[in-house]
C-alpha cells in the first residue's frame, strides 16, 4: 500500500512538473556520451562521414511520397554498409530548423531491464560534433516512476553491464540527422520490458509509459524507432521456414511485421511476436511506437533490404526497413 501511494505521489508531481515546463535537477549529468562505434559501424573520420552521408542523400528526392508533414520515423541501426541507405531515405526530406526534438526509441542490446532508461549526459558525441540532450525533458520524465535515469560509469568494470555506454541504436543514427536538422536535441530513450513490480508484463505500465510520453510530444518534435527487423540463421537461434530459402522465409515475416507497423496494430503486433517467437531487437519500442504516433497519421513503407542478400550469405541474415508517418 505504501509503495502504491509514494508512485502515486510521484505521477502527481510529474504531472505538475510537466505542466509548468519545470525541472528540478534531480540527476547529476555527465558532460558528454562519448562515441564508441566510430570507425567499426560507420565512418570514424569527420571528411569521409560527410562524403558518405553526401552519397547517400544525394540519391533520395525531398518527400518522395508527398504525403504532408512528417511525424515519425523507423529506421534501422546497423553498420552503415548494409542499412545507411535505408536510414537515409527515411530522413531524406528532413530540413535545418524543421525540428527542435528527436524523440529515439530503441532497444538495449547489452542490457535486459524493466522500464525505460534516460543516460544521464547533456549530449552524444559523434565524430561530426555533439549533438544535445533536452535535459530538462528527460528529467522531467525521470520523475514517472516508468522511467529511470542512468548516470554512466567513468571507469567499467570487467563484466559490468554498460547500458548506455556501449550501445550503439542510437549512436549511428545521428550523423545523418545532424547533417541534415544541424541544431536540434535529442531525447534518447531505451526501452526495456512493460513489467510491474512483481515482475509479470503489466498493460497498467505500459499504458503509463505511453501516457508520459505523449506530454513532451509536439508539432516541432520527431519520434524516431531505431530498431532492425527479423534475425534469420543459428547466429540468433532463428531459423523458422525453409533454410534451403532463408531471404524468403525471413522476408515473408519482416513483410507482415512491416504491415503490422504501418497499421499500428498493436494487438497484431503482439500476436506476431507470440506465435513466430522472432526475436525482434526492438520489440518493446515498436509496443512504444505505434501508441505514440499521431492517430492520424499514415504510415508509408520507405525500403527494405536483407543483410543476408547484401553480403551473399545462405546462412544469417537480418532485415531492415525504413517506414515514415505523414499527417496531413
């Protein structure tokens, strides 16, 4: 009963705080999120990320749907050889000034937790600059008891779990929204399991978590869902369909998952994940995803590619996909 009314009192004061647009300085912040995929998942040399991204923008059109305003994105996270093409396309249209926030959903390949984790830092380094946090916001949401902010560890110990520290969903999307917004903050947000205190999966938490979220969402605010598609061969102990046709079998699902997004079918989502067992990296954050974007908004499929097809392999692949959603 008492820990009912102390997270009670929490969420009232949460909600004050978001309201006022008050923050109080709760968390310590470590100055900077230093780079760590630099040089292994993309370019590490400031010239040749610019030259990459030059290329790789060059050859997508300025909303090439036409579909009105953007409000949302889903991208991949791999190393930029198999999927920057893909993240290009989907932030193709984005325009200096265009917005102020970038909302990141993704996943934690490192760390399994419950609840969704905010690193205590007031900006990412990349090899192209830093790029802001919104401190203020992420305090604020620090506040809900369905949000935990993590101050990283100067010195890792061996063995340690590094959340923020290592991961890289986050990290290797950015040099291709600072080429293209220059000055915007982020909101990066881990998404970890939907579970109550008694450690079962609870609707309650998960519905609190998308209700605090929707608060700091506005016109001059992107949601982006940084998350890869379906894993495919031993490597991810997946291998459902016929393995003498993998790309197919693992296209047949990312097909249905992609469907499954662009609709916003959460009930289907779920069933998807239940029924296949395919061990999606971003599952959470889609769950977070297709609650938090616009009502109204329409969902179009930007690309998709096959790692397995990219590099010629008969045994391990993963999808990716970009989708954005316009309202008009």
């Amino acid at each position: 009963m008492k820990k009912n009314k102390v997270e009670a009192i929490k969420n009232v004061v949460f909600l004050l705080l978001i309201m006022l647009g008050i923050s109080i300085p709760l968390h310590s912040a470590e100055k900077i999120r230093r780079f760590a995929h630099a040089g292994i998942l993309y370019p590490g040399e400031p010239k040749v990320i610019r030259e990459t991204l030059d290329k790789l923008y060059g050859n997508e059109s300025t909303n090439p749907k036409g579909q009105g305003r953007l409000v949302a994105c889903v991208v991949p996270h791999s190393g930029w050889g198999l999927c920057g093409s893909l993240i290009a396309k989907s932030f193709a249209e984005l325009r200096e000034g265009q917005f102020e926030n970038v909302i990141i959903l993704a996943p934690s390949h490192y760390v399994i937790f419950s609840g969704c984790s905010l690193p205590s830092v007031q900006g990412f380094a990349t090899p192209l600059g830093v790029v802001r946090t919104n401190f203020v916001r992420m305090e604020n949401l620090s506040v809900s008891p369905y949000f935990g902010m993590y101050s990283l560890q100067r010195n890792i110990k061996k063995g340690s779990p590094q959340l923020h520290e290592e991961e890289y969903s986050v990290e290797v999307i950015l040099p291709f929204l600072q080429y293209k917004l220059k000055k915007f903050s982020i909101i990066p947000i881990l998404v970890g399991d939907f579970k109550d205190s008694t450690g079962k999966e609870s609707q309650i938490v998960y519905a609190g978590t998308v209700n605090t979220l929707r608060r700091i969402v506005d016109e001059k605010t992107l949601i982006v869902l940084s998350t890869d598609l379906t894993p495919w061969g031993a490597t991810f102990n997946f291998t459902p369909g016929n393995v003498d046709n993998m790309l197919d079998s693992q296209k047949k699902l990312d097909e249905q998952l992609i469907n499954l997004i662009v609709n916003r079918d959460l009930q289907g989502l779920q069933d998807f994940f239940e029924s296949t067992k395919a061990p999606v990296c971003g599952r959470n954050a889609i769950y977070l995803f297709v609650a938090l974007v616009p009502k109204n908004a329409v969902g179009v499929p930007i690309g998709y590619e096959q790692s397995g097809r990219k590099m010629n392999l008969k045994d391990t692949s993963l999808g990716f996909a970009s989708i954005n959603f316009y309202v008009e």
